[in-house]
C-alpha cells in the first residue's frame, strides 16, 4: 500500500474516529495508547516520539498518530546511555 492512497483515504473521511476504525481494519495498525501499553511508557511520551520523527513507519493524522503493528520502542535519547561525566579541571 503506497503512501498516496492512505493520503487519499485520510482526506475523504471527514470524522476522525471513523478514519481511525477503517484505517485499523484495512491495514495493521496501532494506536499511541495501545503503543504506550505494550512499549511500557505513557502516551504522551509515544506522542512525542512520533512528533520527533523516532518512530519508524507513523502516519500523522488530524488529530492523531497511527503506529504500525511490530514496530519496536525506540531507544531513549533523553538518557546518557552511560557516558562518564566531565571532570573539571583545577
């Protein structure tokens, strides 16, 4: 499925909620709280992430993200990931 007809069917459904049902039938998708549940974060963290770019394959909508099934936590940038801190010199 290429990127234009999902454009295309985000742009015909008027009602959010409808766009969001008919978009989890027809393809494997997830929602940011049901991503939060199963990464083990809150939503909002899962919505900032999308909104940074960190999430791999995530359709933007009116109001919303949609997150495609399987993808993987992305990893915490907001950490040090162990780096040793600056020792100031006297």
């Amino acid at each position: 499925m290429n990127c234009s007809v999902i454009r295309y069917i985000i742009q015909s459904v008027a009602d959010e909620s409808v766009l969001i049902e008919v978009l989890k039938m027809s393809f494997d998708w997830i929602t940011p709280q049901e991503a939060a549940e199963a990464w083990g974060i809150s939503d909002r963290r899962v919505q900032a992430l999308c909104a940074n770019g960190q999430v791999e394959g995530v359709v933007r909508l009116k109001r919303g993200w949609l997150i495609p099934k399987g993808t993987p936590k992305p990893a915490d940038g907001r950490a040090r990931n162990g780096r040793k801190p600056k020792i100031k010199s006297q």
